[in-house]
C-alpha cells in the first residue's frame, strides 16, 4: 500500500472518528500529507504553523488512528514543509502487508502503566490493574474499576491490554466497551458485518482478557445484556481474566440485572477518585513530558494554579495545559509562562465584535457557510451530528453576541424551547474550555462575524 492510500485512510478514520469536529478536520487536518513510513516512525507534512501546533497536541488520535490503518504502533513526527525539506530525506512509497490492515484487538497504545501517575486517588485501582495485567485471571476476577469521568478509567483498562501484549504475547486481549457491544450485537442480529451473532459469541469466549469500558451502557439493553451474562459467566468458570469500567458503582447502575450485578461481587470492585494536588502535578509533568515540553516552559506557580483549580477531571488539566502550551507558542512574544501570561492565556480571548453589525442571519450564514450546510438544514429537527453541532454553536453565538433571551433564540432556531437552547449553549461553552482546538474553531467561526 502506498504512503497515500495510508494516509487517506487514516484522515478517513480520523475525519468520521467524531474526535475532532468537522470544522477542526478540514481546516487542520485535510491537507496535511504522509511523507515518510518506517518500521518506526511516520512523517507528516502540514503547510502552516499552526497546523503543526494542532497536530502535536493531537498526536496520540494520530498515533491511534494510523494504528488501525497498519495495526502497528509506529510514532508521529510532525513537520512543516521547508523544515521536512530541509532535512532531504529520501521518500518512498511503502508496501504494507494487506493482512496487518485489520485492528483486531482494539487496545489503544499510547495509554500504559508506564505513562499513568499513581497518587492516593487511584493507588488501589492501579495496584488491582497491575496485578490483572501481571497474572490475568489468577487474582481478582471480575475487577470492577468505577468511577467519575476523566479519572483514568480507560487509560487503566487500555494499560492492561498494552501489559499482557507485550509480557504474555500468547494471550488473547480484547479491549471493547459497553457501547460496541450493543452495536455489535446488534448489527450480528441484523446479519450485517461482522458475521453473525454466533461468530461473535466464539470471537469473545476466545480471549483469555477482555476488557469492557463503559459497561453502564448495557443497562437496559436486554438481548445485550442477556448475551453479556452468558459469556461473562462462561469466561470467569474458564478463569479468563474480565476488567470492567463504569461511571458508577455497579449497584447504581439501574438497568442492570440484579443476578449479573451479583456476580460482579466474585471478584473485586474499586474506586478512582480526583486526583489530589500532589498527583495533579506529576500529572502535568508528566503531560509535558509526553510532549516534549521543556520543563522550564511553565512556572511552577501555574502548574500550582492548575493542579488547584482543575484537578476534578484529568481532562480538564490537560486541556489547561494544552492551552498554556498553544498560548506560548503563538500569542506571547515571551515564550516563558509566568503567571501573568498564564491568567492571560485563560482569560477569554473573546474576538471583538460590533454588536450593531451583527444579527440572528449573519450567524446563521456564517456558520452554514462554514459547514457546507443550508439555513434550512440548521433550523430543521435533524439530529445528524453535524447539522446538530452547528446548530448547537450557531445558537451559542447568538447568545454570545447578541444577548438574546433563550426563548428568542429557540424561536429563530426551529422553534425550539428554552431548555434546548441553554442546553446547546453549555455544551459548546463546556467544549471551549476543555478543548483547545474546539476553541479555536470557533474563534475562527468568529472572525467571519466581524
Ligand atoms: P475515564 O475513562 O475515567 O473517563 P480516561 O482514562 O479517558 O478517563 O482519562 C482521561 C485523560 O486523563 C486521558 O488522557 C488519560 O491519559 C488522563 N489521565 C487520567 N488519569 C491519569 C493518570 N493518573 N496519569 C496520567 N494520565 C491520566
Ligand atoms: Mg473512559
């Protein structure tokens, strides 16, 4: 297969991943190129400046998409073109084996124990993890890790995974969640791919490990539900290791079966909870070290501010950090991070905007300009993810900018009731502040409105 057919798979995967928003994808990500293939590393061409910034920050969606394009782990090198010039590199075009095509056991590779700080909050769900990882099937069986979102859940389950490949290369993982599940039941009952329902009962009593994220999503799903017993009970009489995740302790999760949830209680249920401030910090080092950043960037007494501040979801730390990281690179002349930049940094950047120029229609134009949507697609009832994202953004900004009462808007937006419209208003505003790139979109949605 050639670098470009690679490529084009990849950015497919990444495009309807639902990762990036769409806006995201086609400014950043669409004209960048694979240049370079080896058994190691990938090398990935943008035009600007700032495409490389948001490539980097996210590289590990990279890393993860190209692995279910080559099912090998390979790192990402992002360049510009005259520095990828410059280094004169010779470029060829690579054959892959069409059998490594397929991923099979979905175990993401960026997330291990070796990256993953342990502090108070997750010390047992951690030690439970490793000792699974280690001798799967042998100590604890079911785990059961709970707990809030952004906590690490899924980075423990993926590190699991990514243990027992590489020490016990003879067992067989499979890394799943709640929700591919149900799909996948599903499209068997429908006899769509892959196979039919028996063939994915025997794919799954085949593991010696799965991993199930997110189980809460079977709650309600009863032929899922029904399946997910049988094979749960069939696993552990085998002594196949099971690790599940949930939001909440199983015993919250209404929906789900009282004899199933019984059977969780044969093995071992524990806790993450938010990181305290000494582990929010090595956190944020740890962050920085994954990417590169000098440590010397960020003064200490912001890393304080952060771990301080926004320690009740990982998420939210790193999206901090990357904020701070993109800051410096492109807006403070003075690439080193004090506290004034930083306070700088997190201050809305808001675009200034002549509220006497603008109006409910311009958004509106705006933004299905942007999106390559109709006015009446906007304002219609569908939920395609697209039309309902920048509908969703499209009302935001005229709360934003123009001030108006939730009602109005709703009016002008399909006649949609208040709750709709406050609901869409949080989302994309909880979405700016976790996600730098979301940010971004709309601030360049926002230039246009001036
Ligand atoms: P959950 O599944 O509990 O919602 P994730 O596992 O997806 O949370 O974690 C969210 C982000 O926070 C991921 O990028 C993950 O790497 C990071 N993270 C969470 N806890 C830790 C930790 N203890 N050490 C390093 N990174 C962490
Ligand atoms: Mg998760």
């Amino acid at each position: 297969m050639y670098l470009e057919d690679i490529w084009s798979k990849t950015k497919d995967i990444m495009k309807n991943s639902g990762h990036i928003d769409k806006i995201v994808y086609d400014t950043y990500f669409n004209d960048s190129f694979l240049k370079d293939l080896s058994e190691e590393k990938a090398v990935i061409v943008v035009p600007t400046h700032l495409q490389k910034i948001i490539l980097q920050k996210e590289l590990g969606f990279i890393v993860s998409s190209l692995y279910e394009v080559l099912s090998k782990k390979v790192d990402c090198d992002i360049y510009l073109e005259n520095e990828y010039n410059h280094r004169q590199k010779r470029v060829n075009p690579v054959l892959i084996n069409d059998e490594n095509l397929e991923c099979t056991d979905g175990v993401l590779p960026f997330y291990t124990f070796d990256n993953f700080v342990v502090g108070p909050s997750n010390k047992e769900s951690h030690s439970a993890a490793l000792a699974c990882a280690y001798n799967p099937g042998k100590f604890y069986n079911p785990l059961f890790i709970f707990g809030n979102s952004g906590l690490g859940k899924t980075h423990l389950l993926n590190a699991i995974g990514n243990y027992v490949k590489k020490n016990h290369p003879d067992k067989k993982v499979i890394y799943t969640s709640g929700s591919d599940f149900v799909q996948r039941v599903f499209a068997s009952f429908r006899n769509e791919s892959p196979g039919s329902i028996e063939d994915f009962k025997a794919e799954i009593r085949n593991v010696d490990i799965l991993l199930m994220d997110d189980i809460q999503f079977l709650a309600g799903k009863n032929k899922s539900h029904e399946i997910f017993f049988h094979l749960f009970n069939e696993l552990v009489n085998n002594r196949r290791q099971i690790v599940l995740t949930s939001d909440r302790h199983p015993t919250e999760i209404n929906g789900l079966e009282e004899r199933l949830i019984s059977r969780f209680y044969s093995g071992l249920s524990v806790g993450v909870d938010s990181p305290e401030f000494e582990t929010s910090l090595a956190i944020l080092r740890k962050k920085m070290e994954n990417h590169s950043v000098d440590p010397e960037l960020i003064d200490e007494d912001v890393l304080s501010y952060i771990a301080t501040n926004f320690s009740k979801d990982v998420r939210q730390l790193e999206g901090h950090l990357n904020r701070l990281i993109f800051y410096s690179i492109n807006f403070s002349s003075n690439q080193h991070i004090d506290f004034k930049t930083a306070m700088n940094a997190f201050k809305d950047q808001g675009v200034n905007i002549d509220k006497n120029e603008l109006s409910v229609n311009k958004i509106k134009r705006v933004v299905v300009d942007y999106y390559g949507l109709t006015k009446q697609q906007l304002i219609s009832k569908s939920r395609t993810k697209n039309i309902a994202n920048a509908r969703h953004i499209a009302m935001y900004l005229c709360r934003k900018h123009l001030d108006l009462p939730f009602n109005k808007i709703g009016e002008e937006f399909g006649k949609r009731d208040h709750s709709t419209v406050m609901s869409s208003c949080e989302k994309v505003e909880k979405q700016c502040q976790m996600d730098e790139i979301f940010l971004l979109a709309i601030r360049e949605i926002e230039k246009s409105l001036i």
